[in-house]
C-alpha cells in the first residue's frame, strides 16, 4: 500500500466551507457545475488521462450532484449524467478500451430498439424528448463507465483518490443541511419521508447520498489513514453522514451504505493476518456500539418516530399496509407490461403512460429492474443478465479489488429503491468492473 501523500483535511475543511457559502448564496452553484466539467476536461486533457483522472472527476460529480440539484445549479436535468459519459470518452479516447468491454457494446446496442419503439408509441401529449432521455441517459451513462472500467488496472493510491473524490463534494451537502435544518425535533412530526431534514430536497434521494457517505468516510477511516486527527475527524463525519441519513426518514440509502461497509469489513478481513484480524474484530464490535449511540440519539430526537418508520409502522405505531410505499402495485404493473409485451416490451418512457392506461395511476416505479423489462422486453432480459454476470466473471481474475462487492450492492439496492434518477448507480457500477492493484510496482521495488 502507498503511504498518504497528503492531508486529507484541508480539502476537507475547504468543501465544509464551502457548504456554509453555498447555503448563503445558492447561485454560485451555477459557476460552479461549468467549473467542476471545465476543470475536468482541461486536466484529463493536460495529464492524458495517466492517472485515470477521468474517474476522479467523475467520482466528484457523483459526490456533488444532489448539492447542484438542491440549489438548482444545474444547467439541465442530466447534467451529472452527460458530464460523466464525457469523462469517460475523453478517458477512452486516451487510453483505449480493454476487448472485454465488446460485451458492454452489446449492453448498449440493445437499448437502441427500446429507444426507437419509445418515439413510435409515445402519445402526441408526451414531451418525447424529455421522456426518452430521462430514462435512457442512466443506462447509457451505465454502459459508457463499465467500457471504461472493465479490466482497468488502477492502483491503491488512485483509488484512495477516487474514494476521496466521492466524499469531499458530500461533506458541503453535510453542512447545508445543517444549516437548512439545525432542529430535528421541530420539522419531525410522522414517519413519511422528510423534505425539511432532507434540505428541502427528495428524501430517497438524499438518503442514498448520504448512505454513499458513510460508506465514503468510513472507508477513508479505515483504510486510507494514518493521522490520529484525521481519523477522528472522518470519523465525526461517518457519524453525522450516519445520522442525517437516518433524519431523512428515507430507508433505502442508509441500508445500503451499512450493507456496502458490512462487506467492506467481511471481504478485507479475509487479506490480512490473524494479529490484524483481531484488531478489526475489536474495531466492529466498537462500530456497533457506536451504531446504537446513533440510533438511541435518534430515537431521542425524534420522539421515537425513526424507530416506528423502521419497524414500518405510522407515527400512532400502527403497521403499514406496505412495506415499500405502495410501490409493490406500481411494479407489478411494470412486470404485467412485459408479460403482455414480451418481445418488444414498452417502448423507452413509455411505461408511465402505459400504466396510467392500466390502472389509472401516473407514478414511477424507481425500480430501475422492472422499468427495463418493461419498457425493452426481452432485449431487456438479456441488457441484465450482463449487468449481474459480468461483474462476478471479471472479479474472478480479479481478487485484490476489495471494493467489487461493495460496489455492485450499491448499484444492486440503489436501483431497486431510485432506479437512476441520480449518476451514483451508473457510474460506480463501472467501478465495481474496474482491476484494483493492492500493491504496486513502485512499492514492490523500495521493498
């Protein structure tokens, strides 16, 4: 492993600031969504991409996004989305592409039929652009990262930079939630999702970004770091990703950022000794009785209503009828639209449309699974097949990427819960393609 060549704090602090002035002038979001894209572009251009730059930028797009989205920084709707598929060529344009990413080729040439079936079927009413490219742009983001990704050989250091790329932009979300909302017991009423803890954004949104920082920081912690104050410092910040997460009253992003550390611990603990495997037994028995100080703090900020939405119960403590919000009809449905349209399915955008036919209801389902074997049929079933199989194919070979596993359940969950709304799914799907050397050249050699 490579030493830390840097402090990890001062970025820290600097994008901590940067939160608070963001929340004092909301604006400077605009100039600063051209910047992250301009910067980016001029540094992959100027280092050729040798340090696979563009996965760093693309990362600290992901990381950033839902601060731009929040404060209306974006210059149109998919901005994370494109920014990164032009990373990702411009990276490719560099350094090529490993033959393995043929299959990824095929992934995305047969979600063309859907696309054209789509503008055939839309109703005259459907904005047909809009429709196309908000479903759409996630799958082909997917496809674009894992043809750049697969087999990719990137070091330890590059990915402690990648990791750190996706935090810096999250602890700015941190505070400007703390600043939108420094009382948790006023705006805490139900257990429904929370728009006022939630910085008055989407709560499933914001809990699956916060879920990603958890994840982020802790994994800074426990890998990335020697410094006794910078451990504790992102420590803090892994609890209060933790905490706001939960305050969000949005389930899927925090069980998925506590599964994604989960198998971090289980898949490192089978690379170390057995001296070192005692200190990380000590050190998750000590996360589990910090895990239950966040969960009594929340219990106590909340009145108990954070235990009541996890037990699926109304602020009365009575059971819900629906354990996922009533989205089980909305994907039934979806799965009905490829049964009665097995071939062709749908069309691209148009399962919204379809379902309104059907039941009378106009929702999403965010469940990215269903939505693709509806609206692609079985062209649908095969784009699948290659998001699940592949991944475990090239890991095989590929032993030392510690974070493969980790990877592919946030894509895995996310999807299920937020389909692809955001980047986050997409891009770090590819990462879980991507071949991790533990110990490079460089290290091997001083040794």
């Amino acid at each position: 492993m490579t030493e830390n060549r840097y402090s990890y704090i001062k970025p820290l602090l600097i994008h901590l600031f940067l939160g608070g002035l963001i929340f004092l002038l909301p604006f400077i979001t605009k100039i600063y969504s051209i910047l992250i894209f301009g910067f980016g572009l001029y540094v992959i251009s100027k280092k050729k991409n040798q340090n696979n730059e563009a996965l760093i930028f693309s990362a600290y797009v992901v990381g950033v996004e839902v601060l731009l989205r929040m404060t209306d920084g974006m210059h149109f709707n998919e901005y994370a989305k494109y920014s990164i598929i032009i990373f990702m060529l411009y990276g490719i344009f560099y350094q090529g592409v490993r033959r393995e990413a043929f299959v990824y080729f095929i992934f995305i040439l047969f979600l063309f039929p859907g696309v054209l079936y789509g503008v055939y079927s839309l109703s005259f009413e459907a904005n047909i652009r809009k429709a196309i490219a908000f479903n759409i742009s996630g799958p082909v983001c997917l496809g674009i990262s894992a043809i750049y990704c697969i087999n990719r050989v990137v070091t330890y250091s590059q990915m402690r930079n990648i990791i750190y790329a996706f935090s810096l932009p999250i602890a700015s979300i941190i505070v400007y939630l703390l600043l939108y909302n420094p009382s948790i017991k006023d705006v805490v009423t139900s257990t429904q999702s929370n728009f006022e803890t939630s910085g008055g954004f989407g709560p499933n949104q914001m809990s699956t970004v916060l879920g990603l920082g958890m994840f982020v920081y802790f994994a800074i912690f426990y890998l990335f770091l020697e410094s006794r104050t910078e451990k504790i410092a992102v420590l803090a910040m892994t609890t209060i990703a933790a905490f706001r997460g939960l305050m969000t009253f949005s389930r899927g992003g925090m069980y998925t950022g506590l599964l994604m550390i989960v198998s971090l611990v289980f898949v490192t603990f089978f690379f170390v000794n057995k001296k070192v495997k005692a200190g990380i037994v000590v050190m998750a028995m000590c996360l589990v009785l910090a895990g239950m100080g966040i969960w009594v703090y929340s219990t106590i900020q909340t009145g108990g209503l954070i235990d009541k939405r996890y037990a699926n119960q109304d602020a009365r403590g009575r059971e819900k009828s629906s354990a996922l919000t009533g989205r089980e009809q909305l994907i039934e449905s979806e799965f009905k639209m490829f049964f009665d349209n097995p071939i062709t399915g749908v069309g691209v955008g148009r399962n919204k449309e379809y379902r309104e036919e059907m039941t009378g209801i106009k929702a999403a389902s965010h469940n990215e699974i269903s939505r693709m074997l509806a609206e692609h049929g079985v062209l649908g079933v095969i784009c699948l097949l290659i998001l699940f199989i592949t991944p475990f194919l090239v890991y095989i070979n590929n032993r030392q990427h510690v974070f493969m596993l980790c990877f592919f359940l946030f894509w895995l969950l996310t999807i299920n819960h937020a389909a692809m709304r955001l980047s986050a799914p997409a891009f770090i799907y590819g990462l879980s393609l991507l071949k991790l050397k533990i110990v490079d050249e460089a290290t091997v050699h001083r040794e």
